[in-house]
C-alpha cells in the first residue's frame, strides 16, 4: 500500500472553521500515518538470523524404564536455494542423553548436530521443504481467524476457538487457541514461533507421543519464555564472532592432526566440530573445562577445506582449515 499525503488546509482567518479544518486535516493524517505504520510492520518478516527455539524432547525406548532424551536448540546457519525459492536452513544442535526413569540417573550419549527441513516465510504461512520427498509443504498457517480450520497437519481439534496476543519484547504475537481435547488445552500457536509443543510439531490438542514442549523462543535480545524451569535469558541472541587472536587452529594447513587452542574466559561445554564444505560433520566431540590445549586426528580425512568450529551458548566461533 502506498503512502500519500493531504494538500495543505486553505483557510485565511482564524475562526471556528479554521479550527475545524485542523481537527479534521490532523485526524485524517494520523489515521494515515497509522495505516502507513501497519503495512509496514505487516511486511517484517516473522524470522531473521538470531531467531531459535529451545525444546525438550523424550520418548521411551525398549526396554520399560528407559526414556531417551533430546534437550536442543533449533537455530538458522545461512540460507539455501530449492528451485527459484531461498530457504533459511535450520541447524539442530544440542545434547542426547538416557535417563533412567527409576532412579533417574542420566547417561550422556553425544552431542546433536543435525539439519532439519530448511523453512521459508511466505506472507502470513510458513514452508518447509521435504528434503526426502522433494516437495514443498505448509507448515504453519498465521492467517486464520477464529472459527477456522488450520490449513497445516492432520488434526481433528485444531479449530480456532479464540485469538489473544502475547509478546516478544514489545512487538504484538497473536496466539490461536484451539479446540479443547480430551485432556483440555495443552498448546497453542504463536504467530511466528510455531506451536508450544515445538517447531515442526502441528498444532493441535492431542497428547504427543514422544513428549515434546517448547521451552523458549529468542529473537533479536528480546525471548518468550514457556517453561518456567528454565532461564531464557541464558539463550544465545545472536550469532558472535572470536577473533583470530581468541582461539587458533594449527598447523594450517595440516596433514595428519590439528591442535587447536582454546583461550581462558570461555563458557563450558564446548561443543567442537570439523565439517566439510557441504555441511556435512565429519568429526564431532564435547569439550569440557580444562580442556584449553586439544589435539584432535583427522588422517582419515580427503584433502581439501574444512571448517573447524567451537560453539558454546555464548555462539559459534569458526575458522577454515586446510587438509593436504
């Protein structure tokens, strides 16, 4: 919508008319001036680089009393392009664990680093692509009013019974309710984050199985906080840089083992990574406090590019290394 503005007022004398003419010429730009500020905030988009999700995730494996759980954040790294369209590709990382669910103790089984279906925004919808299938599909609908069907997933209480606002930051969210369930309503959709059940998950009031739960949405210094066992504002905001002088990675080129040394000061665990150019790791390990001088083999390796990186909930630190 484009933006217009009202000729001056002709008016020569001051009287009551005058006055008229300035009440009505002001009301009229401000509904303007409104109107203008709205088509534009409409036009943001939802997600940008800092966007992340924070989600709990358990399911129960054989034998009974045993749950394997997931606690991982969901985050962009760059873009891709499908086709004509660009997609924000979106990095799972994270730690996997078993817990006992009798004594509850935990074993630590790896660190996550996996890429989920890249997402695109289109509007008031959001697009996921099926990297198996080779197909586009809805993923999430913001444009529904109440009274209507969700148009992503297959639900039968999914129906939009009620809308209300909640807030990142100070910037308006609307939030659908939807049909209550058997168990009454266990999570909503927020306008631009997804479900509170967690992102990829379709809205709708049935009982998950594995459970699953949103515990936290972060984007540009401001969070929406959905489990109140734990603190939001320890999330990563944004991506930050180390430079060169913080942390070295050497020889470089290497061929038969690297060394990589981490500075003082740094928040642990780390979680240390070789990828190759196509995203794909090809060497992974958790780096605990004390670890500041690590030599790490990697003679199996082709000869050519890789990236070393160091991520923490600080951000990802990287560097490009060469394998002759």
């Amino acid at each position: 919508m484009g933006c217009v503005s009202y000729p001056p007022f002709a008016s020569n004398r001051l009287t009551s008319s005058f006055f008229f003419d300035i009440f009505i010429y002001m009301k009229h730009l401000y509904a303007l001036i409104g109107i203008c500020l709205s088509a534009h905030l409409l036009a943001q988009p939802y997600l940008d680089a800092t966007s992340q999700w924070k989600q709990y995730y358990r399911y129960s494996v054989f034998p009974p009393g045993i749950a394997f759980v997931e606690d991982m954040v969901i985050q962009f790294d760059g873009d891709t392009t499908v086709g004509t369209k660009i997609y924000h590709r979106v990095l799972k990382t994270g730690l996997a664990t078993t817990y006992m669910v009798q004594s509850g103790d935990t074993t630590y089984q790896g660190p996550i680093h996996t890429y989920m279906d890249p997402i695109r925004e289109e509007g008031p919808y959001f697009y996921a692509y099926d990297r198996q299938a080779g197909q586009e599909y809805l993923l999430y609908d913001f444009s529904a009013q109440v009274g209507d069907t969700l148009k992503s997933g297959d639900c039968d209480i999914d129906t939009v019974v009620s809308i209300d606002t909640v807030y990142l930051g100070d910037r308006p969210r609307k939030r659908f309710h939807l049909m209550p369930g058997p168990h009454g309503e266990i999570t909503t959709l927020i306008e631009g984050v997804g479900p509170t059940f967690g992102l990829y998950w379709q809205p709708c009031n049935e009982v998950p199985d594995p459970q699953i739960y949103l515990q936290c949405f972060s984007q540009d210094g401001d969070y929406m906080s959905f489990d109140s066992a734990y603190d939001c504002s320890q999330l990563v905001l944004a991506e930050e840089v180390i430079t060169h002088e913080d942390w070295s990675v050497r020889p470089n080129p290497f061929s038969d083992e690297i060394e990589v040394n981490i500075p003082e000061g740094l928040r642990y665990p780390l979680k240390f990574t070789v990828m190759d150019l196509m995203g794909i790791v090809v060497y992974e390990s958790l780096l605990m406090e004390g670890d500041h001088v690590v030599q790490v083999g990697l003679k199996e390796l082709a000869a050519e590019m890789y990236v070393v990186s160091l991520r923490n909930r600080e951000g990802v630190f990287s560097k490009m290394v060469m394998k002759i």
